[in-house]
C-alpha cells in the first residue's frame, strides 16, 4: 500500500459520523446493511448519511450494492486488512509479540482471506 492510499482511507475516517458508520459497518460484516438503516443507527439524516458513506466508498473502506430500491454499504474488508497490515507490519522493529495482545488480535481477526472473524 502506498502512503497516499493510506492518508485517504485514515482520511476518511477522521469525522465523528463517518467513524461510527464505519464500526457499525464492522460489526455488520460482509452482508452491510442498507442506507436507511445505517442513518437511523447513526442517528443523522438520509441526506448526511449518503454524503458520509460516498466518502468512505471513496476511499476504498467501503462498497456500495444496489438490493431492489435499497443501497447497501458494507466494508471492503480487503482494503481494511491492507490498512491494518501497512500500519502494522513494522511493529516493534519485527518483534509484534511485544506490542502485547491487543496487536495479536488485531492481526489474527483479518487472517482468513473470506472475511472478519
């Protein structure tokens, strides 16, 4: 990954609603959930969450399906774990194991090539 790919995607998510659309997203997994619900769940109108999501869908961290007359967000989760593994691949000079658990974790969650576990 490139330094710019990665300033965008941490870009993107440096705003309050575009954050927690984003760990929402996490939590919903591989299916997403629709626009609407997303707003609802944020608790922004429909107006701001599709300016937030373009935003994220931009950057890569996020994809957007048509489902009938609904749009349905869900993460890329290859683009995440490409983020998590730039950010984190030069731990601790090559010795992760002293960044403590929290760095195991993180790196273990995005091992299976299919998804977040």
């Amino acid at each position: 990954m490139k330094d710019q790919v990665a300033i965008e995607m941490l870009g993107a998510l440096a705003q309050e609603h575009r954050i927690r659309i984003f760990r929402l997203l996490v939590r919903a997994g591989p299916a997403g959930m629709a626009s609407s619900d997303i707003a609802e769940r944020v608790r922004i109108s429909p107006t701001g969450a599709s300016f937030h999501l373009k935003e994220l869908e931009r950057s890569g961290l996020v994809e957007a399906r048509r489902q009938g007359r609904f749009i349905r967000y869900a993460i890329q989760v290859d683009s995440m774990r490409k983020l998590l593994t730039y950010l984190t691949e030069d731990c601790c000079q090559g010795q992760p194991e002293l960044c403590g658990p929290s760095m195991k974790i993180a790196r273990s969650a995005f091992t299976d090539k299919g998804g977040c576990r």
